[in-house]
C-alpha cells in the first residue's frame, strides 16, 4: 500500500485468535476445565456427575467428564462447539433473571481451542438409538460421526494447551494443580448437595457424595461426619433473600477464610464482604485472626445479583448490598446466641484480671463460662505458658541488647505485659507477639543448621479433604525440614509420627492443618515462600497466647528473651512487639506541662 494510504491499523481478528484469547479468559488450568464441564452437566439436569482424572509425575494429562443430564441431539453436539452458542439464554432480559450456572456459551469453543476435546452425548427421551461423537482440536474439527452412548454427556479433555506452551510453562506443580481441581469440585458439590458427585484419580476415587436434599449429607462426604456432626445450623429470610446453611462452633476455627464455602443462587462464589459479615457474626467469640468454618446457601431475588462481572463468573455483585450482609451477620448471630457454647474450649479464652507476683491469678467470673472451675484454667495456663517459654530459653544471651532496660509490674487483659523504665518510660509487651519473635528466630537458626524432632509416643492421625490432601502430599519434604514427620496412612489420611522440638509437648496438631491451609490459601507459590510460611506457621502456634496468665518472673524471661534477639521490635508478620509511652508524652496526656 502506498505512503499515502497506509496499511489500516484497526482490523478483524481471525476466528483462531479469538478462540484463543476467549480461552485465556476462562480456562486458566485444568481446574477451570472441570469447573466449567461441570457446571454445565450441572445446567443440563444431571443427577449423577463423574470426575475422573489421569495423571502422570509431570502434570494432569486427562480430564473426562460424564453426567445423566438431558444430553444433546447431533445438530446441537456440533453447534455446542461454536462460540457464544448456549441453551441457557435467548435475549438480553434473560441476563437479569439467570439461574443458571453457565450462560455465554465460551465453555466449549474456549476449551477445544487450547485443547483436544471429544464429545460423546445422546439426548434423554428423544427416542435414539445411537449418540454423537465430536472431536476437535484447536478449534478444528476432526470427527463428527455417531457411536453407541448412553443417555447423558461425556467430555473428554486431552493435550491442554498444547497449542500455547507459554500458557502450560505457568502450571503448577501437579499435586498442587489437583488441589485447585479437587476444591473446585468440591465447592460445586456442597453448592449442589442434590446431585451425585464422584472424583477419581488414577483409578482412586478421591470424594464422592450421595444424592441428597440436605447440605449436611454432602459436607458429611467432603469433610468427615466429626466436623459436620458439630456444625450449628443457620437459617434467616427477608422480603428478597433466605439464608441457610452451617457454621462452626468457635473451636473449629481456622487459620484462613478457606473453609467458607458461599453460594448465590446454586453458584459458588468468592466474596470477601460475605466472608466479613460471616466474621461479625461471630463478635468477640473468635480472635481477629481467626474465621469460621462456614456452609453457607443463600437465594437471593435473581433481578439483585449480577452474574457478569467476571469471565469465570467466581464473583458477584449485589443491589442492596448492604441489607443482604446485615442479614447475614444476624443470622449467624443468632444461630450462635441460641446455641450452648460453654463447651467450646477454643472459642476464646475467659477474659484475665492483670497479675503480678503480688497478685495471683483468682477464680475469674466474668467472659466465657469453662467447664472447669476458673482457678483450675488458670493453673493449667500459666503451666502452659511456662513450658513454651522453657522451649526458648537461650543458653548463651547475645551480647547485642537492642531493648532498654525495664522490668514488669503487671499484665493487662491478660495480653499485654505492662513495663517500666528506669528513667520513667511506660512500657506495653505484646506477650504473644514478642513470643513469636523470639519462637521465630530459633526455628530459623534450626532450620538452617540441624533440626531437632521429637518423635510422638502414638502417631498423630489427620483425616483431610482431597485438596488438603494434594497439599500436604507434595509438602512432606518441607515440612520434614522444620521438623515435622510425616506419613500418608491410606486414602487422605496421614500419620505424623514428630514434631519440631520447639513446640514442646503437643496438644493438638492445630500446626499442621493451619499450615496446609496457609499453602492452599496462598496457592502455594515458589518453594522458598511455602518454606517460609512454614516456619511462621510453627512460630505462631507455639508461642505464649494472647490471653494467657503469666506471673511476674515468666513476663522477666519472655522480656530478657525477646531482648536477646535480633530483631525485637516486631513479630514475624510486621506487627509491633513493644510500645513506649515516655514520662513526657504521659505528662502531655495529663497536662502536667
């Protein structure tokens, strides 16, 4: 083309490159194959919906997909291929009353895109004897002829991103792409607990679900009938919304909002404002770190949540947002304040008056009521808390002390120890985070010399979810690094046999469920990270709680601890450890000046 006419700069993309960039929208991974087949098997009435999955030490290599929905006549197994081809909508009205899970129709077009994609359906009740097969490879197809097939649809899913390497380079590893697998699976199955759900891997069924009309049955299959036999039923209804669903008890609190699970609609769904009015629910029975474990179905008037503000359509917008968090913070208020959580002994510690050695801890009436007598708790407090600071005890002092002098005279609420300086400064301890500072260092230390394991007397038995599962699997060796042995002992199931000497005496395995759950949440990034992680994890859990009695000579050892370190002015996620008041901003404060 001439100079004076030059070569237009805006033009039509080929029917390939729009395929591929609509598949950049919504296939990310396999998880979001299965999560897009599934939900359309799901749109498609299924009753039953198999995940069968096959892997290899690289990667996942093939996903099938088989359901007994209402299937597809051959003209609409071929056209199910074209983009924005879709049963689930006609006109744009139909935008604002979606009730189903899919509607743009990219699923399959976006997917035989990046992928080898064979479709075997045959319609219920239509009358045919044979079904369809359709094979199509980046947008191509190679097959379409007819084959025996029961009623229903199966997709199969081979070679993903075959075609875009950039694309496949960014993959996980392989037990960390079957954990994202796993959870999408499993956030569709409590969100449709009426229809049968089986995942298998490599022959090995991994989560299966019965049919059922109750919620409970299907968190039952995913996550063991303990947890689901303690949960506390929700229930709420206002003029445009119902509430139902499940939470936890205080004491199956989480490290992690992971373990809220939230549908709209049938849809399951990430939202960090529900996920807070679930939390206010709670008020002061959980710490500000802490979440639920929460199940929560909500229908919501159709024409007041927008479905479309997101390609894979995991996120939502809601009219009247306002009143619908409201309410949700009221019903699980309400489902708590019904309940008898006296038994609860992790919703939170009773709250202390302030001890000094001259002010011993005294039978405590007012917070939380304990089934044991208060001075009892407050025994078995201080021996806790001596024990972890026993744990820490530095042999040889650094000879670098970057704290001032001061010495304790009390607590406050049982949290902060309260100090004074030699030239009048006031002083307030956070004992848990100073704790953690000096917790933190040594397992580094350890970490990077020689670590020491205690080996259990009887072996610590963890029953997981699949994800979970996925998870610890491929993190054995990082935590046998920090300390912690341990062994699968069958289907999701594993056996910790050590753990680091730093924790002292084990009460619980807290520590190792959280630190699954920090690499789930996290999406495990690079090794180093997880590692990292890790070793803050076992910081937290085993330094001095907040809310735990101390006496005035375990205050002066966490003190002389924390001052030993190389970095005592915050803990290991940035929070401030000391906080000083000199006399002349006291003085301000009272206008002595």
């Amino acid at each position: 083309m001439s100079a004076s006419h030059p070569e237009p700069r805006i033009h039509r993309l080929d029917p390939a490159t729009v395929n591929q960039i609509a598949a950049g929208e919504v296939v990310e991974r396999p998880a979001s194959v299965v999560k897009e087949l599934v939900e359309n098997a799901v749109d498609a009435g299924a009753t039953s919906i198999l995940v069968d999955v096959t892997s290899d030490m690289k990667g996942i290599t093939r996903i099938r997909i088989a359901d007994d929905g209402y299937g597809m006549t051959p003209e609409e197994a071929l056209l199910a291929f074209e983009p924005h081809a879709t049963s689930k909508i006609r006109e744009i009205g139909d935008l604002h009353v979606i009730r189903t899970l899919g509607f743009r129709g990219e699923a399959l077009a976006s997917i035989a895109a990046v992928a080898q994609v064979t479709l075997v359906t045959r319609a219920r009740g239509e009358g045919a004897i044979a079904g369809r097969r359709v094979v199509v490879r980046g947008g191509e197809v190679l097959e379409d002829r007819e084959t025996g097939a029961p009623e229903g649809t199966t997709v199969i899913v081979e070679d993903l991103f075959y075609n875009t390497p950039a694309r496949r380079k960014f993959l996980k590893s392989r037990n960390t792409e079957l954990a994202h697998l796993y959870g999408t699976v499993e956030t569709i199955a409590l969100a449709h607990s009426d229809i049968a759900f089986r995942l298998v891997q490599n022959g090995r069924e991994r989560m299966a679900t019965q049919r059922s009309a109750e919620l409970r049955d299907a968190i039952v299959g995913l996550h063991g009938i303990d947890l689901a036999r303690s949960l506390i039923p929700v229930a709420g209804r206002t003029p445009f919304m119902r509430i139902g669903g499940y939470v936890s008890r205080p004491a199956e609190s989480r490290g992690s909002p992971f373990h809220i699970s939230i549908s709209i609609n049938g849809r399951s769904v990430a939202s960090r404002p529900i996920v807070g009015a679930i939390r206010e629910g709670y008020g002061t029975l959980l710490p500000k770190d802490r979440y639920p474990v929460a199940f929560l179905d909500l229908d919501i008037d159709t024409s007041l949540v927008d479905v479309n503000v997101h390609p894979t359509k995991r996120e939502v917008r809601l009219s009247r947002e306002r009143e619908i968090l409201s309410a949700i913070t009221d019903a699980v208020a309400e489902a708590l304040g019904e309940r008898d959580l006296s038994r609860d002994e992790a919703g939170g510690e009773p709250v202390q008056t302030a001890i000094t050695p001259e002010n011993p801890p005294l039978p405590e009436t007012r917070g939380v009521a304990s089934p044991e007598p208060a001075y009892a708790a407050g025994h078995r407090t201080l021996a806790t808390s001596d024990r972890q600071l026993r744990q820490t005890e530095l042999a040889v002092p650094r000879e670098q002390n970057l704290l001032p002098a001061m010495e304790p005279i009390g607590q406050v609420a049982a949290t902060y120890i309260v100090a004074r300086g030699s030239d009048g400064t006031l002083y307030l301890v956070d004992q848990h985070a100073a704790h953690e500072r000096v917790l933190y260092e040594q397992v580094v230390e350890r970490r990077d010399a020689a670590v020491r394991s205690q080996e259990l007397i009887t072996p610590v038995i963890l029953s997981l979810r699949a994800a979970e599962s996925a998870i610890i699997r491929e993190a054995i060796p990082l935590l046998a690094e920090e300390g912690f042995v341990v062994e699968e002992f069958g289907r999701d199931t594993y056996a910790v046999r050590a753990v680091p000497v730093v924790l002292g005496k084990l009460e619980d395995m807290a520590v190792v469920r959280e630190t699954i759950t920090e690499l789930i949440g996290d999406g495990q990034k690079a090794a180093a990270g997880a590692k990292e992680r890790i070793t803050t994890i076992v910081a937290c859990r085993g330094a001095v709680k907040a809310g735990a009695l101390l006496t005035g000579e375990q205050m002066r050892r966490l003190i002389d601890q924390l001052a030993a370190t190389k970095t005592p002015w915050t803990c290991p996620h940035g929070r401030p450890t000391v906080v000083a008041l000199e006399k002349q901003k006291l003085d301000r404060m009272f206008q002595r000046t």
